[in-house]
C-alpha cells in the first residue's frame, strides 16, 4: 500500500507541473500536438527511470561510503547527460520523424529539473530503490499526463472562439493555470 501512496502522490498530488512547477519549458514548447507530447513524455519517463536506476547506486555505493555527497548533484547531472545523449541516437537511428519534431527540447531533457529533482528527492526522502523507482515512474507518468492533457486542450482551442486578446499565450497560460488548480483538488488524499 505504501509503494501505491507514493506513486500516487508523485503522480497526482505533487505533480512536477502543476504543483511543483517545474519542467514548464518543454510542458509548453513540447504541448502543440498529442504525439509531440506522447515522445516527450516517454523520453522523459524512460531518461527519469533510468536516472534513478544509475544515480541511487552511485550515491550510495560510491558517493556517500567515500564522504564525497557534495559531489551528487555535479555526478547526478553527468548520468542524466549521458543517458539522453543514449535517447538522442536511439531516437535519431529508430524514430527520425519524433527526433525531427522534438527539436531542440529533446537536448533540454539534459538540463530538465524535473530529472535532477526526481533523482534528489530520492536520496533526500531517503527512498529504499524500490520506493525511488516507484516514485520516479510516477512523476515521469505525471509529467506525461500533463503533457497529453495541454496537448488536447490547445486541440480544442484552435477551433474555439477565442477572444483577440486572449489567443495565443494568454489563453495557453489561463489554460494551464486552471490545470493547476484541478490537480489541487487531489492534495491531501494521501498522506
């Protein structure tokens, strides 16, 4: 029940775009279409997955026996580099037209602070493996629902009647704020 409450919590209750407003760059450059956001977010959840599984050991098995913890954050972001250059040439070799179309923001899963974050929060909750895995693949889930839902709301604005003023960015913003505030309503359903 306990792994349940995590990966609940990780993927409604403190979803890393809504409640913890991170990733936003590639949660609105990365939201135009729905397939667009289904690549991101399998990128990411495979990069965040895989992290976890590299940089628990290498803290607690390298970093901390050695006393070199103020190193994690530096080794952290050397694993999540390498790891997406792996996604780059698997995606680059395996699926051209989602590499082409991820542009830019496929290189960003190298600096996303989701990724850094998901793999602090495992070492500073202190997160047997088990748990931390649990809790990344639910973060990873929650930042592609987020991105799936933007996506098929900014589907549904193109063919509304949106106001001069409000097209464009505004409307985008107003959509994800009102996002935000529905993912309020699961705060507090797991402690």
């Amino acid at each position: 029940m306990e792994l349940f409450a995590i990966f609940f919590k990780a993927f409604l209750s403190d979803n890393i775009v809504f409640m913890s407003f991170l990733a936003l760059c590639p949660f609105i450059g990365m939201s135009s279409d729905e397939n667009k956001s289904l690549g991101m977010g399998l990128a990411v959840t495979f990069v965040t997955v895989l992290a976890t599984c590299v940089t628990y050991p290498v803290f607690w098995f390298v970093l901390k026996p050695y006393g070199l913890d103020f190193l994690q954050t530096l080794a952290f972001i050397l694993v999540i580099a390498s790891l997406v250059q792996l996604v780059e040439f698997y995606l680059k070799k395996c699926a051209p037209g989602l590499y082409n179309s991820m542009g830019i923001y496929l290189a960003l899963i190298t600096t996303n602070c989701a990724i850094l974050y998901v793999t602090l929060n495992n070492i500073s909750r202190q997160y047997k493996f088990i748990e931390a895995l649990i809790y990344s693949i639910g973060v990873a889930f929650g930042f592609l629902v987020a991105l799936l839902l933007l996506a098929g709301i900014r589907g549904r604005i193109k063919s509304s009647p949106i106001p001069a003023f409000m097209k464009g960015t505004p409307i985008l913003f107003v959509s994800a704020s009102l996002l935000s505030m529905a993912f309020m309503g699961f705060a507090g359903l797991v402690k």
